[in-house]
C-alpha cells in the first residue's frame, strides 16, 4: 500500500492536508470544484481529484 503524505509544504494542495487544516468544513463548494469529475484516485487513502497535483500518490481512473 502507498504511503499517505504528511502535510508539507510541497503538500499544500493536496486533499488530505485540506482537510487536516478544517478546508472542507469552511469551504466546501472550493473543495467540491477540486474532485467534481474526478479523473484521479489517491493510491495512498481513496481520495478521489479531478488534477492529479491534489493527491499524494495519484493514479488516472
């Protein structure tokens, strides 16, 4: 199994530090603009993105 990311600074955009940091709670139709149509799934938790730079460890659906 892939290795999720810890929030770094390079990590930024990526869906499990959004939400670590409370990003979905406060913007939620900002986050839903990132995994509407979705094109990527995260190896490391399931997330689903629609850009690949969004998750850790992307792979194409």
């Amino acid at each position: 199994m892939a290795r999720a990311c810890s929030p770094k600074a390079s990590h930024e955009e990526h869906l499990c530090y959004l939400d670590n940091i409370g990003f979905v709670k406060k913007n939620l139709a900002a986050y839903k603009k990132l995994v509407a149509g979705g094109g990527f799934v995260c190896k490391a938790c399931g997330r689903v993105a629609k850009n690949k730079k969004n998750l850790c460890v992307p792979a194409k659906i």
